[in-house]
C-alpha cells in the first residue's frame, strides 16, 4: 500500500472527498485537453460521413498505424521482418501479418513500447483472464479515447462533466477500518459520485438508495451487475425515486435481457451498451436505437477461429501498438444490417467476452469479474495467469501460475492487501502456487469459478 493511500485510509471522510476531487482534476489534465475538443468536433462531422468515407479513413488509419508501429517499435520490426508492409492497406490484408497474443504481449512489453515522446498515461488491468498488464498510453491517445466515449453518451442525451453521474466501480473508497455506512465518495472535477460496488449487501442497499435520491444523477454508469442489484433492491421493496436519468451506460460485463430490463424498468430511461478496454481495444457503441455499431475510425476488428472471437487493432494505441491483438472477447456481427438511426457503421449482434461471474463476500455481497481482475491491476507483469475458486462463502482460493524468475513475495502481500480492500477481513483468502491452470473446453482460461451452493 502506497503513502497516498494510507493516508486516505485514516483521514475523515469529507478529506477523502477533497482528495478524490484532486485527483479527478489531475486525471482531467490528461484526458481532456486540446486534442480531446479537437476530436469532438472531428465526431460530429465524421457522423455525416457516407460508409464509403468512413471506410476509406479506416484505411488510410491502417496504412499509418501499421508503418508507424514498424518503424519505431523493435518488437515489431521483429515480429514483421518477413511481411511486406507496403502491401498492408486494407483490413482484409491484415491477415498476412502474425497475431499478438496476450502473453507475448506481457513477455516482451518493453520491446512493444514506443517512446513518442508526449507525455503519457500508464494503465494498469488485471483483464477477464487475469492476467496482470500495464500498458503505456500518450496523452492524445487517451484524450481521444475519452472523446469517442463522451461522444457516444452525448447521442443520447448525457453530457459528461456538465451533468451529474453516479458511478459503481472498483475503485477502493472506502477504507476496511470504516464503520460508517457511507459507501461513496464525491468526485467534483467530473461531477461524479462513485458508489463501492464491494459493499452492496441486503442491509446496506437502502443506504445507496437513499444517497442516490439525494444525489439525483442525470446518468448512471459502471458496473452492470452491481447496478442491477440496486435496482432489484427498489423494486422489491417499492422504493419511489426522486430523480429520472438520462440515460445508464454499463461497463465491464455482458448485458443481459433481464437486466436490461430491470434497470429501464425501474429507472425510466434506456440502458445504451458499449465496448472497449483497459489496453486500448477499438470502440463498438450503441445508438439512440439501442444498436451496436462499430466506430471504424477507432480501429478493426477481424473476425478469428470458430468460436466469434476478435483480434483488434487499435488506431489509439501510438504507445503500446495493438495489431492482431487476441485480446479474448467474442462478437457476433451483422453482416449487412441496417440501422434506424441512420448510421451506416458495421452492426453488432452481441458482445459475448464479458462475463457475469462473481464472487461472494462472507457478508454476501457480490464481487463481480471486473473487481476481481482489479485484485491483480497494481502488480507488475508477473503474473502469467490466475483463477479464483470459491466453495464457500467465507473463503476464496486463489490459483496463481506466476513467472518465477519475476514474483516475489511482496506481490503476493500486494494482493492479499487488495484482497482485503474488496472483500473485507472477514473473507478469507488461500493462495496456491500452481504449474499450469487449465483452459476450458472453449480454450479459454477461466478466471472464476464460483462453486458456492445457493
């Protein structure tokens, strides 16, 4: 644990407000900036746009992307010495080039990583497979990024930074010492009230629901799973809400129809998905229509294998390029869709990468896969995977298949200390070391296996 957050963690709590508020204004710096306005304005035109136009600036995207990772990152002069570059021009001629798999990725970051020399922004996920990755983002990068996704939210009514939001998220706001039954911290750079996903209990959702009444958010966002239990909790018990949102935008996890449902039912306003990632993955947005379309300027996405997964190439990536990236989700796409609202972009059918799988604290409270994966986002690039199984309420058993010549014994405090951080000192966690974790019958490892009894 860092000075930053042992000092947050014994200051009251209007001095923790004040320090997320800091922190906020910190993080605004980075993301919205010249670059950030400049690519507002290039999204309202770029809505305008014919297919045909959008295409050929994906192209042209492409071609840049691809010669500027060649030439100034040493893995991929490596990984392309035998391909013509020259002759890669369309997202169909991606094919001749390898994939990038996650744990070449991990292995050789220091060779992918370009020194562009802006200033950057370093990422840190613990990803659905959890696996630990930092990636090194500039500045334009990321201003960007924030600009599709605020973008995409003001199609549909919500203005970030002018309006407020109330977002359930992993950050750690609420220290494991506190008794008081305040489970959310204020964020006034953004206007954003962050409710703790890691203490949504029976007994503690009325406290959520009466701060949320008083908080009137114009917006609700995060994570999926944790929002639908709120709205199960209102509904059950015929909670009348003082406020109405725009819009809530889930993140993290799959939808689900009943969940959908549930939140439009019970907050009056329509549920709009989405689909990124902490590396940088392209953008897949849904439209007033509540359709999925693919934002072809933020990059490709080929169809790989037999089982709807993607490989990713991200035009937002300058510092840690993405090309053929395998980064584990599936889609299913409509081919030759035609969308209401107007835009001519590529459709999505659904997004099938994103899991609901939880665990449970002692207490009961569900600790969705987004949390979890957080567990692993602060190490370095020491872990090659991980599985949490859980059997019984009290306790978690945490696989860990580690690079040997790498972990260390304070990797693992490390993550015994966000451990209990997300699930509290009453939930127990056991740490194995283990040879190989195996894949499922999908060929895909498996980060949680909730085998507790209901």
């Amino acid at each position: 644990m860092g000075t930053f957050e042992k000092i947050y963690d014994h200051s009251p709590i209007f001095f923790q407000n004040l320090m997320v508020s800091v922190k906020g204004y910190l993080n605004n710096r980075e993301r919205y900036g010249k670059a950030y306005d400049e690519y507002r304005v290039f999204l309202r035109d770029y809505d305008t746009w014919s297919l045909e136009k959008k295409r050929q600036h994906q192209q042209e995207e492409l071609i840049a992307f691809v010669r500027f990772a060649y030439e100034n990152s040493a893995f991929y002069r490596e990984f392309y010495q035998d391909v013509d570059i020259d002759a890669i021009r369309t997202a169909e001629d991606l094919k001749a080039l390898p994939v990038l798999e996650k744990e070449m990725l991990r292995q050789r970051m220091e060779e992918i990583v370009i020194d562009t020399g802006e200033p950057c922004w370093h990422a840190n996920t613990g990803g659905t497979t959890g696996k630990s990755l930092q990636v090194t983002m500039t500045h334009r990068d990321m201003m960007r990024r924030m600009a599709m996704l605020d973008h995409f939210k003001a199609k549909v009514g919500f203005e970030h930074r002018k309006m407020r939001r109330a977002t359930f998220n992993g950050k750690h706001i609420v220290p494991p010492s506190q008794t008081k039954k305040v489970f959310w911290r204020y964020n006034a750079a953004c206007k954003q009230k962050i409710y703790s996903s890691f203490h949504i209990t029976e007994e503690n959702m009325r406290y959520y629901v009466e701060d949320l009444n008083r908080f009137k958010p114009q917006a609700l966002d995060g994570f999926f799973t944790s929002m639908c239990d709120i709205a199960g909790y209102i509904e059950r018990h015929q909670i009348p809400l003082t406020f109405r949102p725009v819009a809530i935008f889930p993140t993290s996890e799959t939808l689900t129809d009943e969940g959908r449902a549930l939140l439009e039912r019970v907050f009056g306003c329509k549920v709009y998905n989405q689909y990124a990632s902490s590396e940088g993955a392209p953008f897949v947005n849904e439209c007033p229509e509540q359709h999925l379309h693919v934002m072809l300027a933020s990059g490709v996405f080929e169809t790989y294998g037999d089982h709807d997964e993607v490989l990713v190439t991200s035009f937002t990536t300058h510092a840690t390029p993405l090309i053929r990236y395998r980064i584990g989700d599936r889609m299913i796409f409509d081919g030759d869709g035609v969308c209401p609202c107007g835009d001519p972009s590529p459709l999505v059918k659904a997004i099938e990468g994103r899991k609901l799988d939880f665990l449970y604290t002692a207490q009961g409270a569900k600790i969705n896969a987004g949390n979890v994966s957080n567990l692993l986002k602060y190490l370095p690039n020491v872990v090659i995977h991980s599985q949490f199984v859980q059997t019984v309420k009290e306790e978690v058993t945490l696989l860990l298949e580690v690079d040997k010549t790498l972990f260390k014994p304070e990797h693992e405090e490390l993550i015994r200390q966000e451990f209990t951080h997300t699930f509290g000192r009453d939930t127990r966690l056991v740490v194995q070391y283990v040879k190989e974790i195996p894949r499922e019958v999908s060929g895909k490892y498996k980060m949680i296996k909730n085998l507790v009894e209901e």
